[in-house]
C-alpha cells in the first residue's frame, strides 16, 4: 500500500486526535476509551480516513523498525548499521512521528519505503508471481478491530447499530474483535456463522470446508437458522483458545471439534505476519523461515550461500523485501522459476 501526501484531510485538530488515538489503540483501549473512539468516528468521515492513515503509517514505522542490518551490508550506515538503535527507538521514533504533521510523515515512510531501486519492474515475474509473493493485507474497521486477509481473501463488512458483521467470500482471515458486549462480532462464511464480542479467531474457507481456530477468547460456531430446519438436536460449539472446528458444507450440520497443541497451532497459523528476528544465522536457516510462511519458496542457488550468516530483523511476510536485500547489498541476483520458486545466486558465479 503506497499512500501519498495528496489524500489526507488537511485538518490539524483531526490529525492531532487520529495520531493521539493511533498511539492509545497500540497500547490498548479500555471499555470506556473504545466507547469514545467509536464516537469520535462516527462523527465525520474525515476522522475514518485521518485514522486509517495513521494506523498505516504506524504499522509501516514498525516494519520499518524490524528491517534492521547485516553482515556486510552495503546500506546506509546511519540507518541499518550493525548493533543500530533503530528498532529500540522505535518507539520514540513513533511519538515523533505522531506528533508530526501527516503530510511529513507519509513523506517520510514513503522515502524510506520505496527508494527508486525498490520501484523498478520484474518482468521475469508472472501477475500470479506477483499476487503470491504481496504482503498480507491488514484492515482496521471503524470499531477498531484489527482482520489480516490472507493472500487471495475477499472480506465485506455489514456494520448496524446492533451488530457487527462481515462476509468472508473467499479464503482465509484472522480477526482481532475490538470488545464491544452490546455489540456481537459476526462472521459468515458460506452460511456458518462465527460469533464473539471481543477475542481472535481464525476462519477459512477451504473448497466445501470451513475451518475455525480459536487463539483468544471464547466463539460460537453455527450455521445459520434455515440450515437448521428439520436438525433435531443440534448443539452450536463454545470453542476456547486452541480449540479448532471443522464443517463440511452441504452435509448434515456438524462440526468436528479437536484441541491443537502449541506445535499445531503454529503451523496452521504460519501464514500471519509475525517479526522474525536472527542473530549472526546462517542463510539456510532464515531461507527456511521464510518457507515455511509463505507460498513462494525461496532456493539458495549455490552452495556458498548456505554458510553465509546474517543478522537482521524481518517481517515473515515480507519475501520480496528480503530478496531486493540480497539483491541490493549482498550481490546476490534473485531468477523466477515458475509462479511460486525464487532462486537467489551469488552474482560472482554467474560470471564465472
């Protein structure tokens, strides 16, 4: 998401409020302050638009913070040299931000976000390529809750004064309910209905198969009042943390519910960006990292690129980013192979 200095409400009172809650919602809102934040949303449309750009640029300050240096890096010494203070600033760094006009501010991201040598095409990669290897897209709704959409995940959302509720389409989503008790979370997907009042939940959607996996909190799992119809007996699931159901659509109403270990819940829960953080490790190891959260796998093309070691800070998402990395400061030139393979070689055994 790139954003520029052109669409932001020119209003020094709205940015003075969206930047003081942008910093309330990182640490957390009580039951009284999430009342009045929803209040000061639904006063004007500018207010939505002024938070959501500041939410974008706090969260890009964040990756920011994690994109820390290297061994050997041929980078701006000022802003990822070794043992930086970059990422145990970020805080401070973010205040600042915060208090800064947003104008400055999306300058200021977007100058260190997309340099010329980030912009330049691929053309070696497919527009399949392309959608795999995008960066989990993160949604905050008017009431603060916080859904990251897989790649490929459609989301609509139906707010009233009742009830909130949103349509998962297609694919996979994480939702973080912001707690409203007057307000259930509703969450369809293909006619099952996920309901919570503030907790986290995965849903996804599979073919014929809808899967949720509980993280926090408490959900109730149902299909909705007319599937029901002549189902005698059936019984909606509390699901608790690390309880996963499973339903096949178009079968008689039932959910499958088991408990997953850690380990499990690890592994179905891979695909959320998470900040990977290695110290003085070989390239073989955060290679596989990254495969192990993304579809796009990445392949160490020679064998002296294994034993390299690297310290860095990186978002488990951000597969692209640490490719251009290596491109950029580490003579490495990544290949497409396919729509889902990248191949980094070493530069010096290209020309051999």
């Amino acid at each position: 998401m790139k954003m520029s200095a052109d669409n932001f409400p020119e209003n020094p009172e709205t940015e003075r409020k969206a930047a003081d809650w942008t910093m309330r919602i990182d640490r957390g809102l009580s039951a009284e302050e999430q009342d009045a934040y929803s209040q000061w949303l639904a006063e004007d449309p500018s207010h939505r638009e002024a938070i959501a750009l500041y939410r974008w640029g706090w969260d890009e300050f964040d990756r920011l913070a994690g994109l820390q240096t290297t061994h050997h890096a041929e980078v701006d010494p000022d802003l990822l040299a070794p043992g930086n203070r970059f990422a145990r600033k970020s805080r401070l760094i973010k205040a600042v931000f915060a208090a800064i006009p947003l104008a400055a501010a999306i300058a200021i991201v977007a100058t260190v976000f997309w340099p010329d040598h980030v912009q330049r095409e691929t053309p070696f990669a497919s527009k399949a390529a392309i959608e795999l290897i995008a960066r989990i897209e993160q949604k905050t709704l008017d009431d603060g809750s916080v859904i990251e959409l897989n790649r490929g995940a459609i989301l609509e959302a139906h707010y009233t004064p009742e009830f909130r509720r949103v349509t998962l389409v297609r694919g996979e989503a994480n939702f973080e309910v912001a707690k409203d008790p007057n307000r259930p979370f509703v969450v369809n997907v293909a006619g099952v209905d996920v309901r919570a009042v503030g907790t986290q939940f995965n849903v996804r959607l599979t073919g014929d198969t809808v899967d949720v996996i509980v993280s926090e909190g408490i959900v109730s799992v149902s299909p909705k009042e007319q599937s029901l119809k002549g189902v005698a007996g059936f019984e909606a699931p509390l699901l608790e943390v690390g309880h996963r159901a499973v339903m096949k659509l178009g079968d008689t109403p039932r959910f499958d519910v088991t408990v997953l270990s850690a380990i499990e819940m690890d592994r179905e829960l891979g695909w959320q960006p998470r900040l990977m953080d290695f110290d003085d490790v070989p390239m073989s190891e955060i290679v596989a990292a990254f495969n192990r959260s993304n579809e796009v796998q990445l392949v160490l093309g020679d064998a002296d690129l294994e034993g390299m070691r690297l310290s860095y800070s990186l978002w488990s998402d951000n597969v692209e980013g640490f490719v251009r990395l290596m491109e950029s400061s580490f003579g490495m030139r990544a290949e497409w192979r396919g729509n889902t393979e990248i191949v980094l070689r070493d530069i010096r055994s290209l020309s051999r």
